[in-house]
C-alpha cells in the first residue's frame, strides 16, 4: 500500500481547509477591528466571514479526523487538542500531521 496514493487527497483538502480558515478569520479579524475605528462593513459581509470561519473549522476538524485514522493513530486526540487549543490548536496540528505523513511516508518505503 502506497501511502502517496491514500493521503494525498486527503492532505489536500486539510490544506484548503486549513488556508480557507486563516483566510477568513483574518477577514474577520479586520471586520471588528475596523469597527473601532468608524469604518463600518455591511453585516452580510460580517455574516459571510463568520459562516465561512465555521464551515472551514468544521471541515479541518472532519478532515483532520480522517487522516489520523488513515494513519492509524487516534482521531479523538488529535481533533480534540485541536479544539481544546483553539486558537493555536489548528497551526499546529496541520504542522504536527504534515510531519506524520512524512515519517509515516518513510517507514512505508
């Protein structure tokens, strides 16, 4: 079994989930600190950035889950720091799986 073959897809999709959550807390992060400031954006867009920050949150999580099974270590504490350590969790779990993979890729070969 090649792990390239049964990761990769998966790993792609953690990173568009993952970039798509930074992209949209950042956005969402500028939304509030510019109401401080007088500028005011219209509360779709507010409301955009937030459902964008959750769905993004929730697919890293399914994601995330499912390559931890894949390489056979336990999605319960691997999502479950994540979501514990919320504002950092995320930074460094993709790191942490990104290196599994690799050390996992080379104990396939």
């Amino acid at each position: 079994m090649d792990i390239d073959k049964t990761i990769r897809g998966p790993f792609r999709w953690l990173t568009i989930a993952f970039i798509l959550f930074v992209i949209s807390l950042a956005g969402l992060l500028i939304i509030f600190g510019q109401k401080d400031s007088g500028h005011e954006f219209p509360e779709p867009i507010g409301l955009l950035s937030f459902l964008m920050v959750v769905i993004s949150w929730a697919a890293y999580l399914l994601i995330l889950g499912r390559l931890a099974r894949k390489l056979n270590k336990s999605p319960t504490i691997w999502v479950g720091l994540t979501w514990a350590f919320t504002p950092f969790g995320p930074f460094f779990s993709y790191f942490m799986m990104w290196s599994a993979i690799r050390s996992n890729k080379g104990r396939s070969t």
